[in-house]
C-alpha cells in the first residue's frame, strides 16, 4: 500500500496523529497564530501556544475549534495542513485515507466543515467516527459484545456520555462542559475570592499541578502570580488544591447531571452491565485528581480511569483504520455520523 492512513484526534485544546505502522507521530496544542494585517499564518502548535496572551494587535493566537467543532474553516485548513505536513512529509504523492474524530453531536453543518478542510488539504477517503466510540475502542471495551459499556470521554471542549452495545451507540449526551470549563471557573474563583487576574495559561498549570475535584486533607499548595484586581498591579498568592475544589464544582455538577442523565436512559439490561463492569473516563480532563471518586460518589457506579486517557481517542482511530481497511467490522451509529 503506498499511500499512508492517518488518525486524527482534532480536539479542542490538543490534536494527537496517528500513522498507521507508525503509531502516535505528533501531539500539539489545537491553536494557530495569524497575522490579522495579512491574514496570513505565523505559527501553529506549541509555538502558537506560547503567544496566546502575549501578541501585538496585528497578530491573534486562536483556537480554530469550539466546543470541539470547527469555529473557523480557514484557520482549521492551515492546522490540518500543518499536521499532515508534520506527518507525512511536505512532498505527498498519494492521497491518505483518514479517520478523524468527532464529537457525537455534531450537526450536518459541522460535519461538512470538517469533511471540506479535511479534503482542502489533500485527503483521500475520510470517515469522522463519533469520540465516544473512538475513545471507547481505544479504552479496550468490548463493544463488539451485546454487553454494555460505558464511556465518560472529558477533552478540552466537550464531554460526552455514552453507552454502548454491539458497536453502536445505544444512549449518549453531549455537553459542551470539560477542561476549558473548568479552566475559566478557576479563572472567575481566582478573581472573584482571591482578588486576582490571570489568564488561561496559568489556569490550566493550577489544574494540572494542584486541581482535585474533592478537597482533601492534605492539600497541594502553588504559587500563582497575576495582576491585583483592585490596584492593577503584579501580585503572587498561594493557593490549595481545595481552593481549585470549590472553583471546579460547577462544571463538574453539569458534568454529574449529564451521567446520571444516561444512566436513566439506559436499558435496564445494559444497567445491570454497567454496574458489574463500571463507568471508564478517557479524555486529558479524567486526569483531574480524586474525579474518579467524585462520579462514583455522585451515581453510585464505580468510575475508572483508563490507560493513558489522553490517548484513548487516537488509540481508537488506529484501530478503526484497520478495522475498515479490513472489512472486519461496520460500526452502527446515528444517521448524523455517517458520510
């Protein structure tokens, strides 16, 4: 075979490759830089991370998708562009065939967005395979099986519940509460109760260096420097993993009422599944400390956090390239989904 097929996990914060024969080939922040004067692009990536807060008027660092979907069409071409660059080489003679993720409530109109900058940029077949299944593959579930299996999938954008049977999705819900939610909460905490500006960047070390969602007895501690709402000037304070507690609470309600939303839907044949095999979260937001014990507090079902839940959507477009190649299995899902 000479042309290459590709994974794509094209999240809201982070996009992870996948080669097939090759495995994970990039990870990279979902962010581009443009020249507004030019309109031209001056970084992607992790170069275009590092501006995000920094720029002069003439230059914007900006995620080209929201909520998991395509915000802009133009700016999501140069990233895929970039990606495939990155991946395979610059001097491209065939096509690839690519799998790239989607959220499962995408609507026709997003659907389309993604299939023409997907095509833009020189692929050859493309299938868009709802998260949740992905993420659900990637986990090593056994969806293959009449049992049923539920996955919790938490990126940047979006968190999606679902239950699954006999490859398809039998119930889900899409909510557009995950990481960056719980980023801006901390934001609005930190200025509301501490007195204290900072942006997302910082947001986002907070949450990954001392972020639990239940407080503790032993609480991590940081430093967090900013600017003093009142004064105007430079200022560090420190804060605790159970201050970072109470500013997530929010989102993670919405995210609680969402699974207990599924589980009321649910089968009650498939329930009983549930309950004997437990609920998996994938996704970078399940790596949020004690989260696990939290949902499992709040439903009653144990929760258990994959295997490398960063990886888990990208895992399972690796598996879903061989699986289609081969003809091995077709996967049922709602109309939406299909291309």
């Amino acid at each position: 075979m000479l042309s290459k097929r590709l994974g794509i996990d094209l999240g809201t914060a982070n996009s992870v490759v996948f080669v097939e024969g090759e495995g994970i080939v990039l990870i990279e922040p979902t962010v581009v830089a443009i020249d507004v004067d030019k309109y031209t692009v001056l970084a992607v990536g992790d170069e275009a991370k590092e501006m995000i807060g920094k720029t002069p008027d003439n230059i914007i660092a900006k995620r080209p998708l929201r909520n998991g979907v395509i915000a802009d069409s133009r700016v999501t071409e140069a990233l895929l562009r970039h990606f495939f660059d990155k991946a395979l080489g610059k001097s491209r003679f065939f096509k690839p065939d690519v799998v790239i993720s989607v959220p499962a409530g995408i609507t026709s109109v997003e659907e389309r967005a993604v299939l023409k900058a997907a095509n833009a940029v020189g692929a050859r077949n493309i299938t868009l395979l709802p998260e949740p299944l992905l993420a659900a593959l990637g986990a090593d579930l056994p969806i293959k099986t009449s049992s049923g299996n539920m996955i919790i999938n938490m990126g940047g954008g979006t968190t999606e519940v679902a239950v699954m049977s006999l490859d398809g999705i039998v119930e889900y819900e899409s909510l557009r509460v995950a990481g960056d939610a719980i980023n801006d909460a901390i934001i609005s905490y930190m200025r509301k109760r501490k007195g204290l500006l900072i942006g997302e960047q910082t947001a986002e070390k907070v949450k990954i260096k001392i972020g639990s969602a239940l407080e503790v007895k032993n609480p991590k501690e940081m430093e967090v420097r900013g600017r003093d709402v009142g004064a105007g000037m430079p200022k560090s304070i420190t804060i605790d993993s159970n201050d970072v507690a109470k500013a997530v609470e929010r989102p993670l309600r919405l995210i609680i009422k969402s699974i207990q939303s599924v589980l009321e839907k649910t089968p009650p044949e498939l329930s009983a599944d549930i309950i004997d095999r437990g609920m998996v979260m994938s996704g970078g937001t399940a790596l949020l400390r004690n989260l696990d014990k939290l949902f499992t507090r709040a439903t009653g079902v144990p929760a258990l956090v994959a295997e490398d839940p960063e990886f888990c959507v990208v895992k399972g477009t690796g598996i879903a390239l061989e699986l289609l190649a081969t003809g091995e299995r077709k996967f049922s899902f709602n109309r939406e989904f299909r291309r």
